[in-house]
C-alpha cells in the first residue's frame, strides 16, 4: 500500500531538528533508516503529519572505541556497517553475531542502530543486545545531553524513556569477555519466535532475551545461575512469554530454554 | 503541510530535477515519473525484495525508501544495470539454468544477485540463499536461482 501524505524535512544540524520537533510535538516522527517506519505507514498504522529525516546530521555515524575498552556507536551506523566493522567484532562482537540476524541485506544496508533502539521491539535484536551488554544510551535534546542505562530505557511495547523533542544520538557497549548471540526464527530474516544475547564477563553472565515480553528481558535470575540446570530451572522464574499465532507461552519458555543451553556452552 | 520537496538524483547516470511529494516511494518514482517500470512493485512493505534497486552502490528496497530520501543520490535500476551490460553474466547464466518461470521476481533477484557478484568473493549454496533471502520467488522454488548464480560466482576470476 501507499504512505498516507506527511511533510518532510531533512535537516542539517540538531538545534534545527530539536525546533521542528519541538515546533510539531505528537504529530512528529523521526526518521532515520525508515526500514520499520516506513512499513508502518505503508500499512497506514501510522500516521504522522511531519518526518523528521535526521540523516542530514553530522556526527551520528561514527563508531569509536571508548575508554575501558567498549565501543560507542552512533545512531545512524546501519545494520550492514556493524556487521562488517572491525571495530565492532573486535569491542562489541555481540552486536556484529546479531546482526546477519536482522531482516535481509537489503534492508541492513538502510537500517540504523538508533532506529531500532528507538522504536523498541521486544522481538528486535538490538534491544536486547543493549540490555545484555548493560549499554548507556546517550540522549540529546535542547537541554544537553542526558545519559540512560539501557536497563531503564525500554518501558513498555514499543515504548520507551525517549520523551518527546529528544533524539538518540548513540550507544555505548562496555566490552565483555565473551558474548553469543542465538535466535529462533521460522526462516532467515523474519521475526524471532525467541532469541537470546549472552554475555560473560569473568564469571558473571548476563542473558537478554527477545521475544519473551513487551520489552526485551533481563533473565535476572538464570543470569545468577552457577550452573545450567539451575539457570533453565530461573527462566520459569524470569520469563512470561506472550503467545503468538504460531507458539504457546510454554513452547516459547521452551524454546527460550534450549537457547539458554546453546548459549551456556560458548560462553 | 505536504508540499513536493525539490529533489535531485542521478538514475542510471542521468540527472534528473522533480518536485515530489515526500509520500511517494523511490520505486513509485522511478516506475510513474521516469518510466522505468523494471524495477516492480509486489508487496510494498519490504517482504518481497521485486523493488530491490541500488542507491549509492548499495541494494536497497525501493517501497522501503521515499524518493526524497535519494535527494543527491545515485540510483541505479534494472535498465541501468542491463543496458551497461553489467549485468550480462548473469542474465546468460538466469537464462542457461531456466532460472525464472514468469519472471516477476527476476529483476529484484539479479540486483540482489549482482551485490554478490560485485563483491567478488566465492560464496557456498549456502551464503548465495543467504544473501538473496529477502527476494521471493513463487515459481522456481530457487533451486535454478541459486545455479545460476553459482555458476557466476565461481566462474568468475
């Protein structure tokens, strides 16, 4: 189907995208990627009078080393760039084994970091990859700049702590010493039914599901776990999957299980 | 609110200046304003990859993009790709190996097809099915598809 009309602008600095958003509040989106958005209004589930293209806008692409050994990745750096960085398979390698995860080549090569940050998914790879790595997202608005652990970030369904006139400007990943990332899905490239981002850090783990709530789910306690038949014993504790068309809740708890062994072994 | 924006986008080496309504996708443009209908449009919600076109030497999906979004950009199409004859090993090959039955996915599938072959490295069955599994096909049940790009691949120097 046809997108519904909107405005468009594309502007090519923040001070002029915090006014437009500002300027048209609610009836504003972001664009960046478009790869989720642009869908959605092709299938008129939204409706927005003004697309704030912030592609114009210099200084959201970059992906530097940061202190302490991680990585910050800007909002604009698309799906295709992390999968080939060297800098991410090197500091962040849990981000580049998600992403071959994601949809086609096609469309990684438009999708961006930010965006699916953003638009929050629980079934996104992203999110959970964030939460797993105890990511900082770094948010920018007329005010300054204002720092959030991705463990306060995702609030709800597709609902975020991102307040209106803000904009994602990037992400920080501190390094791990080992991370895996596994996902069930009916075929390459369409939404997980559930997968998982692990990571180990000396003898902490931290496991980050998708797919198994309305946001992505720190399993708290099978990440406590010392070993794995505690650890798939914690997920009855730590998960509540939602039914979909084609899997009950406990065949997603299942699943959610065979990934968590999957993901012990490498780890 | 919706006025056109002013664009300018080099298609298949040609300059080309519109007014365009921000709602209408790059493949809506290139088929209703330029005329080149190769690129098709199947399930408008990036599933199917027949819109599939490049932008700044990258794939892309074409319902997925809005024209004004490849203001300053550089576009190439099916008919760029054929008439340079870029693409000629593997329409030869699609030919060979009866790689399209009624051919509505192949322009989709030879620009995804062609990233492979630009990126000149061998590539398993495997990888080859990776790479062009967002382009549908409904005919040919890709076997032939994957032949004919092999065949390319690996015959290439």
């Amino acid at each position: 189907m046809k997108a519904p009309s909107f405005a468009y602008a594309r502007p090519g600095t923040l001070a002029e995208a915090f006014d437009l958003l500002e300027r048209h509040g609610e009836r504003a989106r972001i664009l960046a990627g478009g790869q989720s958005l642009i869908p959605s209004l092709n299938m008129r589930l939204s409706s927005p009078g003004l697309l704030v293209d912030i592609t114009g806008i210099p200084g959201l692409s970059k992906i530097e080393a940061s202190a302490g050994g991680g990585l910050r990745i800007g909002a604009l750096v698309t799906h295709a760039q992390i999968e080939k960085s060297p800098d991410v398979r090197k500091h962040a390698p849990l981000l580049a084994q998600a992403a071959p995860h994601i949809a086609h080549p096609a469309i990684r090569n438009r999708g961006t970091l930010g965006g699916s940050l953003a638009l929050a998914d629980p079934a996104a790879e992203y999110p959970a990859c964030a939460l797993a790595l105890n990511a900082t997202f770094i948010v920018l608005s007329k005010k300054g700049e204002r720092r959030v652990k991705a463990t306060e970030f995702f609030k709800g369904l597709f609902e975020t702590d991102l307040k209106s006139a803000e904009i994602l400007a990037a992400a920080e990943f501190p390094a791990v010493d080992k991370s895996a990332f596994v996902e069930l899905a009916r075929r390459h490239g369409d939404y997980a039914i559930v997968g998982l981002a692990a990571v180990r850090t000396g003898s902490q783990k931290r496991f980050a599901f998708l797919g198994a709530g309305a946001t992505p789910v720190l399993a708290v306690n099978a990440s406590k776990a010392s070993s794995l038949e505690e650890a798939r014993q914690a997920l009855e504790k730590d998960l509540d999957p939602p039914a979909d068309l084609y899997h009950s809740s406990p065949t997603k708890l299942h699943l959610a299980g065979v990934l968590l062994e999957r993901a012990w072994n490498t780890l | 609110m919706e006025h056109a924006v002013e664009t300018t986008l080099t298609v298949n080496g040609t300059r080309v200046s519109r007014r365009i309504a921000p709602r209408q996708h790059l493949v809506d443009f290139l088929r209703d304003e330029l005329g080149l209908t190769g690129s098709h449009i199947g399930c408008e919600h990036g599933v199917c990859g027949a819109c599939t076109v490049r932008v700044n030497g990258e794939i892309v999906r074409g319902c997925l993009m809005l024209a004004v979004q490849a203001n300053g950009c550089r576009v190439d199409t099916i008919e760029g790709l054929s008439d340079s004859g870029e693409l000629k090993a593997l329409q030869k090959a699609f030919h060979e190996k009866n790689a399209l039955q009624c051919g509505f996915c192949t322009p989709g599938m030879l620009m995804a097809a062609q990233d492979l072959v630009v990126q000149k490295k061998k590539c398993s069955r495997e990888e080859i099915r990776s790479h062009i599994s967002g382009n549908y096909c409904r005919c040919t049940g890709y076997q032939a598809i994957v032949d004919a790009i092999e065949q390319v691949l690996n015959g290439q120097s």
